[in-house]
C-alpha cells in the first residue's frame, strides 16, 4: 500500500472542518470515503462537484450514514472497502456544537443545568459514541494490515473545561482521552491514533455568525489540511498519542519541526 493514495474515511465530511479536510486529502491524492448524515446530502453534492472538478471524483466516495447506529457505521466501512478495496485511516471528525440547542444565549453558553437532558444525550452519542463505534468498525481491518492510522478531532483544554460548554467540553476530553488510550492499546502494531484540533474557535457553522462580527478572527478550516494529510501519510509512521494544533502548524517547515510544537495527547506528561 502506497500511503500516498491510502483510503481514509472522513466522517462529517460535508461541514466545514470535513469538507476542508476531505477536499485536501483529494487533493494529495488520497481515497476519501465522506460520510455523513442525509441532512447533508446539499452540501455532500457540492464535494463530489469539486472532487469531479479536481479530477478526483474517482476518488470520492460519499456515503449517508448516522454514526450513532452501530449497523451504518459498519456498512459505511463495509461500503469503503468495496469501492476501494481497503480502509487505512479514520478521522472522527464528525460531532454537533453548543449552537446546535438553537438557544437565546451569547456565544451558545448554557449552564449546565439548564441543558435539556435528550440535547445532552444527543451531543455526547454523536460526539463520543460515534467516534467510538466508526474506530471500532475501522479497527480489525487497521489490526489485520498492520498499519493504519486513528485521528480524533478535538478540541482545546480551554473549551473543555469552560464553563457554559458542557456537555460539549467534557465530550471533546474524552476523546482526547481515547485518543491516549487508544495510542497505548495499539503501541507497536504499526497503528497510530492522535488527535488532531483547529487550536481556536474554527469558522464553522458552529460558530454561530452574529456571535462572531469578524469571521477573520477565527482559524480557518483550511489549516487542518496539512497535517491530516502528513498524518496519513508513511512519513508519521510511528508517531502516535500526540496532540497536533492545526492553527500552529506550519506547512512550509519540516514536519520534525512541527512535531516539536505538539503536545502528549491526553494530558499526559
């Protein structure tokens, strides 16, 4: 297998970190298999035009799928490997925001007291439990070629522990907390899981836009294309448990350089 044109499932592949992340593998010539919900089927379309544009629609393969069911978790993997005959990478980047209450409140800040229970239940089944079920879908196929790649989407420690932002905060730790986990359970195996965040507020639908008067303040989706793609690539065999901030990467320098801006994953020392 030729990292080069590895086969990555990108889930939430139609907002904006996805779509950016997804137009950029394509771009490097990766395999991309999008997947999201029907609600996004518009913004899906808008993807295989631009894949098609880039003359990369054969390497872009759109599947609906919720994550949050375990059966069409595994038919979006079933369905990568029977368009492109594998599976190498997952990034679990797919997951809903604070604005997503659709609540009168500044900067979508919501004691957590005042979350509806089914919000809280909602937010942490997509953002934590379908991360959970897409990787362990992936995993046996990563296990049996002896190389793959795990990234989480997450977050800064800021927002995880900011007042107003549960359930959204805690959900983002736990993933950096499999992340570390995950990176242990697979050490050697030729397997890496990382995490990878924008390293700031991104400019993104969660991002409500009368909260944000210049959008230029926020980190732009694009700035997580550089290292999704050295992340899936055999240049990061054997990095592994590592937080990587998009906003902080450089993709002019030298990846050894930019490695020494990451941090452990996990708040490991």
């Amino acid at each position: 297998m030729q990292s080069t044109d590895a086969v990555v499932v990108m889930t939430g592949a139609g907002g904006g970190l996805g779509g950016a992340m997804t137009r950029g593998l394509l771009h490097a010539g990766r395999r991309v298999v999008a997947v999201d919900i029907e609600a996004a089927r518009e913004s899906m379309a808008v993807l295989e035009a631009d894949a098609t544009e880039l003359g990369a629609g054969h390497r872009l393969h759109c599947v609906t799928a919720d994550i949050r069911s375990e059966s069409d978790c595994e038919r979006a993997v079933t369905s990568a490997r029977e368009r492109f005959g594998a599976v190498h990478a997952l990034v679990n980047n797919a997951g809903i925001g604070m604005s997503a209450l659709s609540l009168d409140a500044q900067d979508c800040k919501v004691p957590f007291y005042e979350i509806p229970a089914d919000f809280w239940r909602t937010l942490l089944d997509i953002n934590v439990n379908g991360s959970f079920l897409m990787a362990r879908a992936v995993a046996p196929h990563l296990v049996a070629q002896r190389w793959g790649r795990i990234i989480n989407v997450t977050t800064g420690l800021f927002t995880m522990v900011r007042g107003g932002f549960t359930p959204y905060g805690p959900a983002k730790a736990a993933m950096e907390a499999a992340t570390a986990a995950w990176s242990e359970e697979f050490a050697g195996s030729g397997i890496t899981v990382n995490a990878l965040l924008p390293g700031g507020a991104a400019d993104t639908s969660m991002v409500p836009h009368e909260s944000v008067a210049d959008r230029s303040t926020l980190v732009a989706p694009r700035k997580m294309v550089a290292p999704v793609v050295w992340l899936t690539s055999a240049a990061a065999d054997g990095v592994t448990g590592i937080r990587i901030i998009g906003n902080d990467w450089d993709a002019g320098a030298p990846a050894a350089d930019n490695l020494t801006k990451c941090t452990r994953a996990g708040w490991k020392k």
